[in-house]
C-alpha cells in the first residue's frame, strides 16, 4: 500500500526552503530554526521547544536534561520500541521493564510501584502508534519520588488527553520528524518542556555544552533546511490526524461483524491514529499466518515491521528480564493496519475484507 503521504504541500516546502536558502545561514543557529521552534511551542501549547537532529538525540538530551547518567534506573513500559531504549545504553543507564495495563500502553501502577529504587531517576512514557492512556496516577507516582516524567511522544503528534497535548504533560517531551512520523522533516526531532531550567539544560546540551569545556554536551541541533520543511509541514498535523481519523472510522464500519475489533481507547484520551491498533474480540492470540495472509494483501503490520516484542525479548535487553504478564498477553493479541492519508476507499475495502475472512 502507497506510503508517500501525498497530504504534503510541495509548494509549501518549497518556498520555506526558498526562505532558508536566502537567509543564508544553513546551521542550526539560523532564524529560521528559531523561528520553527517558535511556532512547535504554539502549536503544542507549551513554553519551550529546542529541535534536534532526530527523536534519538531529543530523547539523549532529555535524558542528560534531567541528570541521568551511568548506572540511574529508568523505568520504560515493555512495550516500548527499541527506539526508545537505545539511548539509555548510550548513556549507561539502567532499564527496568515494567508491566502495563491490559488493553493499552499506559503504565500498570501497581508494576511501577514495585520497581521504584532508590536509584530510578526518570520514568518514559511511551504511548505506542499514538495511542495516549491517562497519565495523573503516574505522574502522582512521579511527584511523590521525586521521579521526572520524560514521554516519548515520537509517534504521537497530536494525540490528545483532555485537549492537552501528548508530550507537554510530563517534563520533557520528545518527537521525532523522522519521514514516517506525523510531522516529518526526513530525519529530525524536536523535545517539548514548560520548564526554563530543563530547557536551558536541553538546548546547552545540543549545542556541545554551550561549546564552555565545563558541561558535556554533543552536537544535536536541526538544520535550518529542515526546520523549514517542518514549518511548511507543521500546519498539516490537525489534517493529517483527521483524515486518519475517518478512515478509523470507515474501516470500523466495515468490520462490525468480523472478528476484530480496534483497541479501546481511554475515555478522555484522543489517538491521533499513527496506525490503527486491531484485536480480536474474544482477546485471542494473532497468530504469524493470519499476519502472512495480511502481508500478501499488501498489509504490512507494525507488529512485524519491528519484530514487536515485549522489550526484554530482544537480545540487547535480555538481561533486563522483568515479568510483564499484561504487556506479554497485549503484545501477543494486537496488530496494525495502515490508516494514513494515502490509503484510498478502496484499500480500506481491501483491508476490511480480508479482517472479515478471519
Ligand atoms: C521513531 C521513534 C524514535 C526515534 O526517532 P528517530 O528520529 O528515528 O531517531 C523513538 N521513539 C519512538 C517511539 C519512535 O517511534
């Protein structure tokens, strides 16, 4: 199935890039880098926006941001990709798998309690293909032990809690603009914060330690070439999400009578729809020849574009092992099927079709 995103102005591109080109500047210290952080704050109705070089380097900086470093626990949900999990290696820290509730990826409280330490220093909160879960228990967790709130919010351009957006509710929150994301600059990030010490922290670690020699820092920063694709493409995310939403809702019209079913969404909580979640009714398995069967309708799931596993399953975090039962029952009873701006009536038939076949 087509995957180009055809809801890109190119007009738009180019005249922003016209607009970068004739500034002159093409580093990341350009205006027009400022100015699309300007306009990320206003969008995502938050104070400060620093861009960065990809969703890797905005989750890194969060992460030196608030004082993780070698041998800090951070607590991560085991659903959570790889992707988020590379960057606590780099920085030497220690994941700890936790549990999550049974139909999403919010964090399952009584799993996050048990393994609060001494040493954990930060929780991620990862809500997958753009699907938020209520986040009050655990920030109150996170308040009481002292615990800063980083989300990753790289699939969730967006998504809404009660008209907040995802990724200025915790401290930090991190994007992606990497071309598949919702808002893409081809590779790129961007991380969210309300509070001017962290952001200071942030932008002082993406600019080499403001190039002092007295605090650590590596070159994250967004150049202004990018940050103009992403002001040409940032007024696009509300439509984006709402032709993903209709095609949400075409699809589920059409299969009222199969035998899956999309996965609940929390009351209060808005999916921007990165990919649409599927289950069966009765919680079943998904089982590899029913996806094989998808692929040769042209569907590719998510689930098997990553090899989707609980995340102490890969090799790299084996020796994080944690008992996950709930992650371990959802990962193995979910799928995606493609809902984005490209897909056409008629591939939503196609897809529609082969859910009704079972
Ligand atoms: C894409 C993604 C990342 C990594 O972003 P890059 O820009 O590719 O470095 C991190 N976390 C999640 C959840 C992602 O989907």
């Amino acid at each position: 199935m087509n995957d180009k995103y055809l809801i890109h102005n190119r007009e738009a591109d180019l005249a922003y890039v016209e607009k970068a080109l004739a500034c002159g500047k093409l580093s990341g210290t350009s205006d027009i880098v400022t100015a699309y952080e300007q306009k990320l704050a206003d969008y995502f109705g938050c104070k400060y926006a620093i861009a960065t070089s990809s969703g890797t380097a905005s989750l890194i900086t969060a992460l030196y941001s608030v004082g993780v470093r070698e041998g800090n626990e951070v607590i991560v949900p085991c659903t959570a990709p790889i992707m988020t999990l590379l960057p606590l290696i780099a920085l030497k820290a220690t994941p700890v798998f936790c549990d999550t509730i049974q139909y999403g990826f919010g964090f399952d409280i009584n799993s996050i309690e048990s393994r609060t330490s001494r040493k954990t220093k930060a929780v991620i909160s990862v809500p997958m293909w753009g699907y938020p879960n209520k986040l009050d228990a655990l920030k109150r967790h996170c308040e009481q032990n002292g615990l800063y709130l980083i989300e990753d919010a790289a699939q969730s351009h967006g998504s809404l809690i009660e008209n907040r957006h995802i990724g200025t509710i915790g401290d930090i929150g991190c994007f992606s603009t990497h071309d598949r994301k919702i808002l893409s600059t081809g590779e790129g990030g961007f991380l969210l914060t309300n509070r001017k010490d962290l952001s200071e922290k942030a932008r002082s670690f993406t600019q080499f330690g403001s190039m002092s020699g007295v605090s650590f820092g590596l070159n994250f920063k967004l150049s202004s070439l990018q940050a103009a694709i992403g002001l040409a493409r940032l007024p696009l995310i509300d439509s984006q999400v709402s032709a993903r939403t209709k095609n949400v809702h075409t699809l589920a019209g059409m299969i009222r009578n199969s035998p899956f079913e999309p996965l609940p969404v929390q009351n209060g909580c808005t999916p921007n729809y990165y990919a649409l979640v599927l289950k069966r009714r009765n919680g079943e398995k998904i089982d590899s020849s029913f996806l094989r069967r998808l692929n040769e309708f042209g569907i590719l799931s998510e689930t098997v574009r990553y090899a989707y596993r609980p995340a102490y399953r890969y090799p790299l975090f084996e020796t994080y092992r944690t008992e996950c039962p709930q992650s371990e029952k959802l990962i193995e009873g979910i799928f995606t099927v493609p809902v984005h701006p490209d897909v056409t009536e008629e591939d939503i038939s196609t897809v529609a079709d082969c859910l009704c076949e079972g």
